[in-house]
C-alpha cells in the first residue's frame, strides 16, 4: 500500500513533520540513553502485514511518555530524498525497475537518512525507533530479489557509515509459510492499492518471511522475535518488554499511554 510521503518523515517530537527533517534537532535529551556513549537504535522488521508502522509509532509513543527523547523514522523516506525515493520504489509504475536499481534506491535512501537524521539523533543522545533497515534489504533484495547477501552487506555497511541498530524487533503473524504471506499481503492492502513490492507476488514474499525466520534463528542477541498474531495493545507491551533493556524507564503504564492516546486501537 502506498502512503503519503508527508507521513513519513523523521518525527522527533509526536508528529509528522512536512519538511522531512527530524524535529527536536539539537535539543537536550529529556532522558538520554547511552549504549557505547551514544543513544540507543532500535528497528522494527518483518514481512508484509506484520505490523510494524504500528508497533513503532506506538513504541515511540510510549518511550516518549516515559520521558526519553525520541527520533522515529521509516525507510525508506525519512528525508525529502528519501520520501522521492521511496515514491519511485513503492510506485507501481516502476515495474521496470531491475533488481540492483532497487537495491542502489534502497540504499541511496538510506545513506541519506543515516547521515541526515540516524547519526545526529543518537550522537546527541536519543532514541532512535526505525521502521525497517538493513535486514529488510537482506530480507527483500537477497531472499527475494536472489541478489548476493555478501554484496548487498558490503552495500549496507557502506549507506550506514558506522552505524547499526542496538535491538532489532522481528514481528512474526501467527500462521507460517504461503499462509503467512497471504495473510500478511491482505492485511496491508486493506486500506489502499498494493505498491510495487505487494504486487511481487506470493511467492517472493514467502521467501522474504522465511529470511525473517532466518535472522531470528541465527541468536545473535540483536534480534528479538515478538508475535503480532494478537490484540495490538498486547504486542505492543511485548515490544516494549523485549526493548526494555535498553529503556529502563519504560513502562506498562507508558504503553497504555501510547495506546489511549490512539483510542481506536484500544
């Protein structure tokens, strides 16, 4: 499903901000986290349909009422080019787009939002919260596209400069297989048409779930598996808790917050 590239720029401060540059650039942290003496970086993955726009505005959410200072971003977008960007990849008029063009897109993206937002945010000490990063590119250009994973980890290292996510919050759909890619397409073509990527068909996303699978099996300590198959006020308290390490002032009670104030998730 496409969405409005005004919604997706870097928010620092609870709202979408038009321009495409993080708000709250430069201020003190209300409460700053310190992972190896800079902010924290958390990602939000998984296939189509697993949640995870929702999950990272919500945890955002909560991390701001518990009194943390707060950079939530998507890719790709986050930036004026990285939404132009994101409008080209996500277009289905793009359909002859070749699989390494997609894949320079998809780092060109996010080249521009590491230097552009990610490192400035956590260099000053904030909570960086990112829906997708580079295990979607492992997940979409190598499993799905068939694209070489030593290549296309030599181009994330590259976009990223250094930087890289602390957690990484796998959502997992209850059901496995073709059903789970399925089920996960549905649910994200429920409010518009599908995009470029929702159209690449069922067999793609199937095996982009199973490299989801892959990473979480791998035990690495970064990635955190988390069901998404339930109510969303009960996964978004287990995002909160699998995080949590890294937030200690996080609470039950800060993700009641985020959920009350979107009364129609309750």
């Amino acid at each position: 499903m496409q969405t409005d590239p005004s919604q997706g720029v870097a928010d620092g401060q609870g709202a979408a901000v038009s321009a495409g540059v993080a708000e709250g650039a430069g201020r003190a942290a209300d409460a700053p986290v310190s992972t190896e003496g800079r902010g924290a970086f958390v990602t939000l993955e998984g296939g189509e349909g697993a949640g995870k726009s929702t999950h990272a505005r919500l945890l955002a959410a909560a991390l701001r009422h518990a009194g943390y200072d707060v950079v939530q971003v998507r890719e790709p977008g986050g930036t004026p080019i990285g939404e132009a960007l994101r409008a080209i990849l996500l277009a289905p008029e793009s359909a002859a787009l070749t699989s390494a063009a997609e894949l320079f897109l998809y780092e060109a993206a996010r080249a521009q939002i590491v230097a552009e937002v990610i490192a400035p945010a956590l260099a000053r000490g904030a909570a960086v919260v990112c829906d997708r990063f580079t295990d979607s590119t492992l997940a979409y250009q190598g499993a799905g596209r068939g694209l070489d994973p030593a290549f296309i980890a030599q181009a994330n290292e590259l976009a990223c400069a250094g930087i890289a996510p602390d957690l990484t919050v796998v959502l997992r759909p209850a059901p496995s297989g073709a059903a789970a890619a399925e089920e996960g397409l549905k649910r994200a073509c429920e409010t518009g048409e599908a995009d470029r990527l929702e159209q690449a068909g069922l067999a793609f996303h199937e095996r982009v779930n199973h490299a989801f699978e892959e990473l979480v099996e791998t035990q690495d300590g970064r990635h955190v598996a988390v069901a998404s198959d339930g109510p969303i006020p009960d996964t978004a308290q287990a995002v909160a808790a699998a995080v949590q390490r890294l937030f200690p002032q996080l609470s039950a009670e800060d993700v009641d917050a985020a959920i009350a104030a979107e009364g129609h998730l309750r």
